[in-house]
C-alpha cells in the first residue's frame, strides 16, 4: 500500500544505543587518545559552515599550505607520455621496485645531494612525505619516545599516537604524555634550547618550519646533530620546503657533517611543482644509520616499504624525472619564486599593520603574532570579517598558541584581495 501524501507517520526515534549493531572488535585505544578530527579537515568544515551561512562571500583559504598554480607544461606533458604509453604494449608496465625507479632515485641523489655522500640506494621513492611520516613511525614501532618542535606539522605527533608512542592528552598543558615538546618561539630565534631537552629517541625537525616559516641555520644544525650524537637519537628531518631558502641556510641535514649517521631525510615534489594532488616523495635513510643492535635502519624501512607500499605512481614518477630535468628545474624555481612573492605579500600586509610577523623569508608561510589572544579566536574574526582562511597557531601544538599561520599558496588576485581585506580590519 502506498503511503498517503501529505500524512505525517510519526515514529518515536529509538537511540542509537539501542538498535545499532556493535561488533565485538574493542576500539584501537590510541585512536581514542586523539583529541580532534586533523586540522586541515577541520578547517575545511568551518570554510563550508560559513560559506553555508554566506553564500555570497568570496571566501580566500590561506589556510591549508596547498599549491594552486598549475604544474609546469614540461612536466605534464611527461606524465601524459607515460600515461598514453601505458596505452601500449612496448609502453605498459605494472608494479614498479617498491623504492622507487631506479633512473628517478639516481636523480634525486645527484640533484639534491651531490657531494653530500648520499647515494642513489640510499632513496626511498614514495607518495609523499606525508605518508613516509607514518611508515617512519611503523619502523620505529610503540616503545620510542618522540621530541618534536612546538609548534610542529601535526602529523609527526598524531602518527606517534596511533602508534602508541604516547600517553594520555593532558588537557591542562595541552600536551601528549610522554611526547618531549621542543618549544620554539621567537624569544629563542624558533630554535629549541637542547640543553633543556630530556632523553628522546626520535626527533622530528622541519626546517624551513612549518608553521612558524622559520629556518634552522648551520651553527643550530651542527648543535642539533651533535645533540643526537650525544644522545643516541634518530632525526627525522623534514626539509620538504628545502627549495624555498634564499639565504645559505642549509637545504639538508646531510650538509652538517656525520649526519648520515644519525638522521633520516623526508622531502617532497609537493611545494616545488604543484604535486600535492599527483603525489610523490622521498625518504633518505642512509646506510651508514644503525640501530643501536648494529642493524642498518634502511633494511628495516626497506622492509615496511616493500610490506606496506608498492612503489608511488608509475606516471607521478615520470614526472618527478621531468621536474629534475634543466627545463623541469628552472620551472620548478619559477613556481616557487611566485610563491615568495606572494609570501612578501604577506609579510608587508601585516608588518605595515604594526604586527609582529615571522617567517616568509625562507618558507611559504607566514607566522604571525597576537599577543594575549586565542588563535582560534582570531581565526573566527579573520573569517567571520574578512572572509579569509588562516590556520591558527594552536592548531600546531601550544607553542603555537597566540599565532597564526597564512600560507602563501594562492592566485596572485586571491592575495592581494585578502591583503586588502586584513588591512581593513586591522587598520
Ligand atoms: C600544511 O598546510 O601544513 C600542509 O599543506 C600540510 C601538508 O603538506 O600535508
């Protein structure tokens, strides 16, 4: 029988609890320590609730750091070759090595690392770094402990919780258990003071920064190495914005000498040509690095490679060879050189407003000051007045905290447009 239009059937809703099928399977308890969504989604879903609520607005995301220029014509036209010779029989290829064509790994060795020591066996090819952070923490399993910048790219400590590595969130200092925060903030130039810093076994450190834009120089670089020598620990160094440094600032940890024997470089085609859809990075674990049995780490992450991954994209590769090409490279330093335009941009807006503003010179990012104030505050006004996306500060751990980030990844109009509007409401 068909149901009446227009008459109502009112049902008393049953809860959730009540009908909905559970599974017996107990819920991963280090899921359960993560305290929200990651930031970025969450940033998403309030650029959609107020673009829900003004549907009018032109709203501007400088908010997540995602490229928006379109990748360089040498190096799709490579990618669409090998797509279209995947068409053929001569052409076709299906699983690659796991680590990476070797043509690609040679490449990156002798592009970034010339000189440095570091070989073509020593590149771990993958779908960015991203990913490569949470391979990294399957390689070091539960029983580590991890120091990180604060603030830091949320995904070195939210992998560390869902691998176990830490306690409880304690919301009073806002901090996981067990995690040792390096804080950085300008009253110590964003360079931790390692003397204060207890025994840890993995150290996540980004430089250039992201968030704060800021960038390690040599003399930091050295202390830091020497401070793992003394220690026994592993760095993770995160140089994915290595090609954004203007000054001498080193672009690798491998440029500080005996650093092949205590870190592990991840990188990224992302910011450099536009890859953060097509995806493709690279991981550096030196042979010379040991666990303290004597093991080599890279037959370790060789082996979660080789389990948990099957090699990145036969095309992203492809186009990685053409971005390390002479034609691909100077297009690559143009892409980049506009971002740093757009990042002066920036700078300018917020210094004329009288703001204290870090960062930029060497990064795509802007880390702003606001003394006394909530981040999270400030990127409500930002939004609800300007209609503009930033990312606030504590949203990269408490050191960020009365910061926010304003990435430089946009259309040159979307910049001056929302430089337009934060000085009129800053003014
Ligand atoms: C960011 O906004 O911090 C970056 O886009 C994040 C990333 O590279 O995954």
């Amino acid at each position: 029988p068909g149901r009446m239009p227009g008459v109502c059937r009112c049902v008393s809703a049953p809860s959730a609890e009540e009908t909905a099928f559970k599974t017996k399977v107990a819920r991963n308890a280090n899921m359960a320590k993560l305290q929200a969504g990651y930031l970025f989604p969450e940033l998403a879903r309030r650029r959609s609730a107020h673009m829900s609520k003004y549907p009018d607005a032109k709203v501007i995301s400088l908010g997540i750091g995602d490229t928006t220029e379109p990748i360089p014509d040498d190096i799709t036209s490579a990618m669409a070759m090998r797509a279209h010779s995947l068409g053929t029989f001569e052409g076709y290829s299906g699983y690659g090595a796991e680590q990476g064509d070797k043509k690609l790994r040679a490449n990156i060795a002798l592009t970034y690392y010339k000189d440095l020591g570091i070989e073509e066996t020593d590149i771990f090819v993958s779908d960015g770094a991203k990913c490569d952070i949470s391979r990294l923490q399957l390689l070091f399993g539960s029983q580590v402990k991890m120091a990180v910048q604060d603030p830091s790219y949320p995904a070195y400590v939210d992998s560390s919780v869902i691998m176990g590595q830490t306690g409880l969130f304690q919301k009073d200092i806002e901090k996981y258990a067990n995690i040792e925060y390096m804080r950085c903030v300008p009253e110590n130039d964003f360079f931790p003071d390692l003397s204060s810093i207890s025994q840890a076994d993995v150290i996540y450190f980004c430089s250039p920064n992201n968030p704060t834009g800021s960038t390690a120089t040599r003399d930091q670089l050295t202390q830091l190495v020497q401070f793992a020598k003394d220690n026994g620990s592993i760095i993770v160094f995160d140089s994915a914005y290595a090609m954004y440094i203007s000054d001498d600032s080193p672009r690798s940890i491998y440029e500080i000498p005996g650093a092949k024997e205590v870190a592990i470089e991840i990188s990224s085609f992302s910011k450099y040509a536009g890859f953060t859809g097509v995806r493709l990075g690279w991981t550096v674990v030196p042979k010379e690095l040991l666990f303290a049995d004597g093991f080599p780490v890279a037959k370790d992450f060789n082996r979660i490679v080789s389990t948990c991954f099957n090699g990145a994209s036969n095309i992203a590769q492809a186009g990685g060879l053409a971005c390390l090409s002479p034609a691909g490279l100077k297009a690559m330093q143009n892409t980049i050189n506009f971002y740093k335009e757009n990042t002066k941009i920036i700078v300018d807006t917020f210094t004329s407003l009288g703001f204290n503003v870090y960062g930029g010179k060497n990064a795509p990012y802007v880390w702003v000051q606001f003394p006394g104030r909530s981040s999270w505050d400030v990127f409500t006004e930002i939004l609800e007045k300007g209609h503009v996306v930033i990312t606030p500060g504590s949203g990269f751990g408490p050191g960020g905290e009365s910061f926010i980030r304003v990435s430089a990844f946009g259309h040159r109009e979307n910049i001056l447009e929302a430089a337009k509007r934060i000085k009129q409401l800053y003014q």
